[in-house]
C-alpha cells in the first residue's frame, strides 16, 4: 500500500491549477504536482543530476504556468 504526505500551496495557486486542468486528463491538483514531480525526479535520475541551467529552465516553465512565483 502506498502511503502519502501533505504537500502545501497557497490556495490562490491551488485555483489556478484548477482553471490551467480543466479538460485535461488531470482529475486534481495532486494528480498534475505528482506528475510535474515524477518528471522532475526522472529527468533528474535518467541524467545524474540536474545542472543548474536545467533546473532554473524547468523552473521558468513552471512560473510560467504559473505554479511558482
């Protein structure tokens, strides 16, 4: 059985999140930040580690969605 944690967001980036999945096969915010975090984790391990460009690229596009401030 898989056990889960909490993870936090401010809720004016939680209704965000719920406009940007509207009519996408994301059923909730849990469901598009595990994917966003599983993508992350796997790019990571697939190439060692994340440089430093790699890491402010993703985390550009993830501003520009709007899932970071």
């Amino acid at each position: 059985m898989t056990e889960y944690t909490t993870v936090s967001i401010p809720k004016d980036l939680a209704a965000r999140v719920e406009e940007t999945i509207e009519g996408t096969s994301f059923s909730s915010t849990s469901d598009l930040v595990r994917f966003l975090l599983r993508s992350i984790v796997i790019q990571h391990q697939r190439e060692g580690q994340l440089s430093e460009a790699e890491f402010e690229e993703i985390a550009q596009q993830l501003r520009d969605l709007g899932y970071l401030q």
